[in-house]
C-alpha cells in the first residue's frame, strides 16, 4: 500500500513536471489561440477563477477540484479512477486551451501511459496483436472519471460495449449472440466476451486469451452440469485417454465443427448434425456438419464397391445403417466424433436410452493376407486391413471390403 502511494506521488511529481514544461514552452511561442478553448476562458471570464486583477497560477477563487466542480458535477459513480478520485483534474486537463479535444493536457493513449506503462509495453511488444480501438485511445471503452458499471471503469456492460461495434457492418460478429438458437453460456454471462478475448492486445489469433485450445480447456476439462441437468462430457480428459485425435482436433481447432459465439444448431455446432440416436427419414442435409469435409456419397448407394470402405463386398454398410426410412442409426452409433481408441473414430460404446445405456460395439479390426488370403497380424507387408466385425445391436457381424464377388 505505502509503495502503491510512493509510486503514484512519483508519478504525480513526474508528470506535472513534464507537463508545467511543455506549457510553459507553449505559453512561450503562443501567438495564436490552441485548437481547443475552455469556454469560460475564450469568453475572459477570468474572474470566474482567479481572484486577483491580473491572474496568476496562485489566486485561484477555489482550490482544483473544487473550482472545477463550481461548474461541472461531480463524479460520483461507484467505481472511482484514482487520479479523479484525489482530484487531480489539471493531470490530464488543461484549464485555459489544448490542442487536443476535451481540453487534454496530452492525446490518448499517450495521456493514459503515462501512468499505465505496464499495458503500454503491452500493446507496444511486436509479438503481440492489438485491437485497433485501444491503438486509436482508450475512452471508448473506459470512463476516465468513474463508472457504474464496473472496477475496470468501463462506459457499458461487457457484452453492450463488445457489440456495439461488433454487429456494424465489416467487422461482425459471426453470428448475433442473443438471436442464435442455442447459446453457448460464457457469453451470455457477465464476463462474456473478456472469458475468450483480450479487451488490448495479446500473442494470440483472433486476439484470443490463449490458444483455442486451450482456452476451451479453461471450463471442458471437467464435467459440465448445463443448466437443464445434462451433463456434458470432461473433453481435455477425453482427448488425454482416447489417443486418436478426428483431424479438425488433431489441428486444435475445435471452431472446425462449433460456434463459439453460439449457433443455431445442436450442441452450437456450424451446420446440421442430428440430435438424436435415430432419424427417422434420411436426409442428406441432416449431416451437413460432417459432409462440409467428407464425401456424403459415402451413404449413397446401397451397392459400391469405391463410395466407402464400410462394405461387406459390395453392400455398403453405410447405407444399411444410416440410410433408411426410419430408425436410421445416425452416425454416433459407431463414430466418436473427438477422439478415441479405435480406427476410423470407432467408439468403445455409445450412450443408448433414456438411461444412457453404454451399449458397447466391441469394435475388432480383421487383417488378410493377400497372398494366402488367410487372417494374419498386421506385421508383415503382405497383411492388410480387410474390414471388420461388431457386436453392439446384433450378434457379432462381419465385414470384408477386399472380397471379390
Ligand atoms: C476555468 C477556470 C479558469 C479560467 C476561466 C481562467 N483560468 Fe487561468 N488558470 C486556471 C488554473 C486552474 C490555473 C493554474 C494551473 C496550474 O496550477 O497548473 C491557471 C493559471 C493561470 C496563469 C498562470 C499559469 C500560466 O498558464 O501562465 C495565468 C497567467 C492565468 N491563469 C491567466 C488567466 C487569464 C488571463 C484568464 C482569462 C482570460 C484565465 N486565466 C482564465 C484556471 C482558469
Ligand atoms: C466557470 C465555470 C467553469 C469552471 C470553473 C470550469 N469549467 Fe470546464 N467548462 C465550462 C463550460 C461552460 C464548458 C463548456 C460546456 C459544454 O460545452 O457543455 C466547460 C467544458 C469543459 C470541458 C470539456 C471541453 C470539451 O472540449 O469538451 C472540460 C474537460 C472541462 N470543462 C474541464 C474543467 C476543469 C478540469 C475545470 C477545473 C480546472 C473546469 N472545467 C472548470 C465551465 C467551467
Ligand atoms: C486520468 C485523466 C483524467 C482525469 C484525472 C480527469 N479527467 Fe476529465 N476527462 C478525461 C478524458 C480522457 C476525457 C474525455 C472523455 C471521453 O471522451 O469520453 C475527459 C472529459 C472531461 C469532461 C467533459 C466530458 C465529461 O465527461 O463530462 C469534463 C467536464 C471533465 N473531464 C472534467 C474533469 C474534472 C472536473 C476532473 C477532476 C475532478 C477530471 N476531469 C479529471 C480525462 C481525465
Ligand atoms: C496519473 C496516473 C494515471 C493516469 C494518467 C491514468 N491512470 Fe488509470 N489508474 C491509475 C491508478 C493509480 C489506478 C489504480 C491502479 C490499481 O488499482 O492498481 C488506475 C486504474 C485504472 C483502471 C482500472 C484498472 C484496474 O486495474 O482495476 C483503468 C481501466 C484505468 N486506470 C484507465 C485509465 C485510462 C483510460 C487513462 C487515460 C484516460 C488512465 N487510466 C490514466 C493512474 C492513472
Ligand atoms: C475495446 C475496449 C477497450 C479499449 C479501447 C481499452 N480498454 Fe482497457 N479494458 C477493457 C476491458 C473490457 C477491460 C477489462 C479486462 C478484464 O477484466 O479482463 C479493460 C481493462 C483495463 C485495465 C485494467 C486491467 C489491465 O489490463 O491492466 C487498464 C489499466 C486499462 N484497461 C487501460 C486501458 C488503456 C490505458 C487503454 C488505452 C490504451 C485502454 N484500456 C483501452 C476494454 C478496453
Ligand atoms: C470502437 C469499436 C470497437 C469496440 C468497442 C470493440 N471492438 Fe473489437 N474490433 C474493432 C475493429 C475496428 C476491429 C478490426 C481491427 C482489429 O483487428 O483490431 C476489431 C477486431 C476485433 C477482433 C478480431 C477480429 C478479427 O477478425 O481478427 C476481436 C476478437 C474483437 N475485436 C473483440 C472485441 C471485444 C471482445 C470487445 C469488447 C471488449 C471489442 N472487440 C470491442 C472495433 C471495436
Ligand atoms: C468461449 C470463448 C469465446 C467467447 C466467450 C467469445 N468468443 Fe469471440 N471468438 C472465440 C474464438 C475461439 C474465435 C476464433 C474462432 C472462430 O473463428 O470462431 C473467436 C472469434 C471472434 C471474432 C472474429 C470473428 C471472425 O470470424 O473474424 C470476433 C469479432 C469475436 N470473436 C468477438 C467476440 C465478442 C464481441 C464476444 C462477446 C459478445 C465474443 N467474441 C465471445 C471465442 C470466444
Ligand atoms: C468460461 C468457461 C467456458 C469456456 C472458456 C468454454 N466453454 Fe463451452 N460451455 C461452458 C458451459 C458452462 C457450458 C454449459 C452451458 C449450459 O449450461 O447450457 C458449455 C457448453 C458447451 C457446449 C455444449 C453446448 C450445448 O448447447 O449443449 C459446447 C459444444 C462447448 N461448450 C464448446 C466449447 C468450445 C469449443 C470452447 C472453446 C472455443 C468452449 N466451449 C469454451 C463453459 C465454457
Ligand atoms: C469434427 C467436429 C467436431 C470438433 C472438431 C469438435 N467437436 Fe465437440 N462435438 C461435435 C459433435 C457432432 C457433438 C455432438 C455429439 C453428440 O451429441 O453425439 C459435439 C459435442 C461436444 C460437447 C458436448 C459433449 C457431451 O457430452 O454431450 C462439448 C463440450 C464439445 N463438443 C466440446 C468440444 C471441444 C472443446 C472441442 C475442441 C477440443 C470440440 N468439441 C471439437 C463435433 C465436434
Ligand atoms: C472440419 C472438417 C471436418 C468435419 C466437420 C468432420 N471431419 Fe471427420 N475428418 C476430418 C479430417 C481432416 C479427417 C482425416 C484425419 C486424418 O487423416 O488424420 C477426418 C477423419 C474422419 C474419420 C476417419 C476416416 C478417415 O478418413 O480418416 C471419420 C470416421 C470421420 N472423420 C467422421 C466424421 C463425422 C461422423 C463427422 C460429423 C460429425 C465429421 N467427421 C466431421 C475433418 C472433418
Ligand atoms: C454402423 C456403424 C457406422 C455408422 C452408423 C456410421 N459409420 Fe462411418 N464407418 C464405420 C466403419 C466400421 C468404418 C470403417 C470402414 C473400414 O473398415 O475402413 C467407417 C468409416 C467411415 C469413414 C471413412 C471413409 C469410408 O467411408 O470408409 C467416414 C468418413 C465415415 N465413416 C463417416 C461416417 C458418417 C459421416 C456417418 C454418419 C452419416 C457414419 N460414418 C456412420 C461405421 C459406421
Ligand atoms: C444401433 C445398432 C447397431 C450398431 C451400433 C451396429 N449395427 Fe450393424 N446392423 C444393425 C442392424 C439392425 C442390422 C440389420 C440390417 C438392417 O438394419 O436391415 C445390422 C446389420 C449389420 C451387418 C449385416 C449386413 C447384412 O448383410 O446382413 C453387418 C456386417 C453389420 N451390421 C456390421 C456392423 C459393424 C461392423 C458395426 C460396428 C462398427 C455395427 N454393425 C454396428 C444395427 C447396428
């Protein structure tokens, strides 16, 4: 605390000193009024603040702040700037004329440096990127006084002051946070926008916190209770015990397949993925989410022997399950979509029922060799993936996508 107090006396003496300089050498090549006047100076109301006949620095009617305050309110919001707040108006005023608007003593963000030089090494380290407004100043964001709204002095709430710019044209939000139909909960609280984004500058892309990743680790590395009693998996903990990451993943990029901001579809995902364990008339359009980046002709047609290798010879399996009329098996029956232990994402078990069920799919791989034709360990350069078997809904069926029929 005494420190806290040494150093702002520091800083007070500090700035006064280089601001009593430049004034001085303004007063000394004055021949022309600055840009900016104080009315009741540019109307030589002189009297209105200095006592004496010909005024000087010294004869003040009212000591600064209560001479200011003959004529401006005062600043009574619950969060007060410590230099307003012990009265040190002509620190960033100048009581007579500026160049600068609001009658500053020095333009922003310099003025603001001159105390807040931890933010100025900030913004000013190369690493980093910077949000053009706080390049620009910083009273767009901040009230220099005092605010009702908030410790770090802000004008409006997070998500207000966020938007207020970030819904114009050129530089929009993807989507419009309170309109989506599925929100994703950070936003919508108070912190909103400021639990992702810095407000300044940062290293990050998207002038994010941290890298994506791991800034969604910051709250999915434990269950998530949702506010309607669903529990949402631990996915830092899915990623760690399942090795085999779906490529979006393994690139980091969980905004491959969500919304961060939210979104109109399920679980805040970017296009459609079905909700439910069955669909009940297939529709190609349903898994718009995963056909942004892989083949839909994979669930075509019901005979191939090139559209997927999820065949038993020419049946394909993908049609089988998925593509039908009803009860179609959407894709989660035998896909993890994040990560797991298996080839091509296939699951240990899927959540089934109301219950949640874990029906396991007991997934095995079958290997042939191509000479012999007989099963063989994946060792040997002869010996290749030839399809699989499941037990999950049924007894355990098998695959072979190398047979010739
Ligand atoms: C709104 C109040 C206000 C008005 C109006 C005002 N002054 Fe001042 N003036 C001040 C304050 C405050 C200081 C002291 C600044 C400081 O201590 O750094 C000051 C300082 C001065 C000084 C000494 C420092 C310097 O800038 O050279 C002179 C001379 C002066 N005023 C002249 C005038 C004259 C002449 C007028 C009328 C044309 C006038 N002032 C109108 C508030 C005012
Ligand atoms: C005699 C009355 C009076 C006193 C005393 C006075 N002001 Fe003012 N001030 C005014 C008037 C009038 C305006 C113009 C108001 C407007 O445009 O709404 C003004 C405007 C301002 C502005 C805004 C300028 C702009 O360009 O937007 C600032 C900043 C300001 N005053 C600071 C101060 C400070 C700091 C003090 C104390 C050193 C002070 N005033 C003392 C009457 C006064
Ligand atoms: C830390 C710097 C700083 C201090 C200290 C400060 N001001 Fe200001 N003041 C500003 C800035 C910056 C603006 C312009 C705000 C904006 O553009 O939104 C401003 C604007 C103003 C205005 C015009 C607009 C408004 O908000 O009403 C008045 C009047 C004013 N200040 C008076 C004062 C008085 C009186 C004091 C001392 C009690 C004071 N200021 C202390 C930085 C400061
Ligand atoms: C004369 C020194 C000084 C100047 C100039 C100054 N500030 Fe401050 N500011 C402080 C001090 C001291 C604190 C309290 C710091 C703390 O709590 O650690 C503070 C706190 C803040 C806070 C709240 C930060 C927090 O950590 O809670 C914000 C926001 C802020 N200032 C913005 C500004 C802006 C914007 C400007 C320029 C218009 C400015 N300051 C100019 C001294 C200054
Ligand atoms: C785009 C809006 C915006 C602009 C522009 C902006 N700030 Fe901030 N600032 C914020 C927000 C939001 C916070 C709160 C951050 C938090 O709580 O994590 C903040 C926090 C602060 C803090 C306290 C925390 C810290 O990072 O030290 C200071 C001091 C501060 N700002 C000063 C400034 C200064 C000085 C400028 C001008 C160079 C500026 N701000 C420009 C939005 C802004
Ligand atoms: C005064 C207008 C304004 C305000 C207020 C504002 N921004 Fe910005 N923001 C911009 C502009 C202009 C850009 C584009 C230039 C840039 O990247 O700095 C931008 C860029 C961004 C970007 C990067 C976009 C990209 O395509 O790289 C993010 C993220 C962002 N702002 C978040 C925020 C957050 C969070 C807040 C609230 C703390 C906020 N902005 C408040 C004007 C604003
Ligand atoms: C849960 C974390 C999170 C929250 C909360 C969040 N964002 Fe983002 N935001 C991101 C991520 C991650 C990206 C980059 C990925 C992407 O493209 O969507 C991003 C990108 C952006 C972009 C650049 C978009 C583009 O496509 O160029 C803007 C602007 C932005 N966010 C503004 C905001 C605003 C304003 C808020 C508050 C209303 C907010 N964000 C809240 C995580 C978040
Ligand atoms: C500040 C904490 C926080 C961060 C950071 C965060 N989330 Fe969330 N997320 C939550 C909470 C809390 C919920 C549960 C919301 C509810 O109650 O409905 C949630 C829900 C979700 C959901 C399910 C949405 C639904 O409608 O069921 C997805 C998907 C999600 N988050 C993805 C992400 C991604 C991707 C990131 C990183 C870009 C991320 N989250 C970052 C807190 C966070
Ligand atoms: C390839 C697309 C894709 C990527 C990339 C992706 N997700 Fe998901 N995520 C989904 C789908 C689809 C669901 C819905 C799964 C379901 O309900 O069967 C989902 C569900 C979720 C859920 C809800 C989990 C639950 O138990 O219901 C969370 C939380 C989540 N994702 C977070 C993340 C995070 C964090 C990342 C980045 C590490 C990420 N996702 C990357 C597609 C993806
Ligand atoms: C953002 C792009 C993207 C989306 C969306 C996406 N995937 Fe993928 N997926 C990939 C990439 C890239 C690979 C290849 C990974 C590799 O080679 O390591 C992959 C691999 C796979 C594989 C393994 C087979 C293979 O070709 O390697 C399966 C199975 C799979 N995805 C299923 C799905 C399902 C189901 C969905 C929808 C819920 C989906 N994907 C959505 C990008 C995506
Ligand atoms: C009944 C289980 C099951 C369902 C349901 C299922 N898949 Fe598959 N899928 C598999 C199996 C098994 C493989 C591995 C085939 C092999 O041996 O190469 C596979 C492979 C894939 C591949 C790799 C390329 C290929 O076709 O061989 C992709 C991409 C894929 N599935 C996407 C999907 C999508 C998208 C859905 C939902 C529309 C889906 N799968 C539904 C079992 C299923
Ligand atoms: C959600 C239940 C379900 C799951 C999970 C499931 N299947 Fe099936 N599967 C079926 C049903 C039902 C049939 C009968 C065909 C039909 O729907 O007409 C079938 C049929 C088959 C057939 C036989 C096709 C024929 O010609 O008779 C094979 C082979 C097969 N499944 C393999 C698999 C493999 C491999 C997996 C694991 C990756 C798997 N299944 C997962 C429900 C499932």
């Amino acid at each position: 605390m005494k420190n806290k107090k040494l150093f702002l006396l520091i800083l007070v003496a500090l700035t006064t000193l280089s601001y009593g300089y430049t004034r001085s050498q303004d007063s000394a090549k004055r021949k022309q009024p600055a840009k900016f006047q104080h009315t009741p100076y540019a109307e030589k109301a002189c009297k209105r603040c200095h006592a004496s006949e010909i005024p000087n620095g010294k004869d003040l009617v009212t000591e600064v702040p209560g001479l200011c305050h003959n004529c401006h309110e005062k600043f009574l919001g619950d969060f007060a700037h410590s230099p307003t707040s012990l009265g040190e108006c002509l620190l960033c005023h100048n009581a007579h004329e500026s160049e600068h608007r609001s009658l500053l003593s020095e333009k922003e963000p310099e003025l603001c440096y001159l105390c807040h030089d931890q933010l100025e090494r900030k913004m000013t380290n190369e690493q980093n990127s910077t949000h053009s407004p706080a390049v620009d100043g910083c009273s767009v964001c901040h009230n220099p006084h005092t605010s009702d709204v908030s410790s770090k002095l802000l004008k409006k709430q997070v998500r207000l002051l966020c938007t207020e710019c970030h819904l114009e044209e050129g530089i929009t939000l993807p989507v419009a946070i309170d309109a989506v139909g599925y929100q994703h909960k950070p936003v919508v609280t108070e912190r909103s926008c400021l639990h992702c984004h810095a407000p300044h500058a940062t290293f990050f892309e998207n002038h994010l916190r941290a890298e994506p990743l791991d800034l969604c680790f910051n709250c999915h590395n434990k269950e998530i209770i949702t506010s309607d009693g669903v529990s949402l998996a631990n996915i830092e903990e899915l990623l760690k015990s399942n090795k085999i990451h779906h490529g979006p993943i393994k690139e980091k990029n969980c905004s491959g397949c969500h919304s961060p901001h939210g979104s109109d579809f399920y679980r805040i995902l970017l296009d459609e993925y079905p909700k439910d364990f069955y669909t009940d008339i297939y529709d190609e359009n349903n898994y718009k989410l995963c056909f942004t980046c892989h083949e839909s002709t994979l669930l075509q047609d019901r005979e191939t022997t090139t559209l997927t290798n999820f065949r038993d010879g020419h049946i394909n399996l993908h049609y089988l399950h998925v593509n039908k009329p009803e009860k179609g098996r959407t894709c989660r029956a035998c896909h993890e979509v994040h990560a797991s232990n298996h080839f091509n994402h296939i699951r240990d078990s899927v959540p089934f029922g109301k219950i949640k069920w874990p029906l396991q799919l007991k997934y095995r791989e079958q290997y042939t060799d191509i000479n012999s034709g007989k099963p063989c360990t994946p060792s040997n350069s002869s010996c290749i993936k030839s399809g699989g078997s499941c037990v999950a809904c049924h007894d355990r069926k098998f695959y072979n996508n190398i047979k010739e029929e």
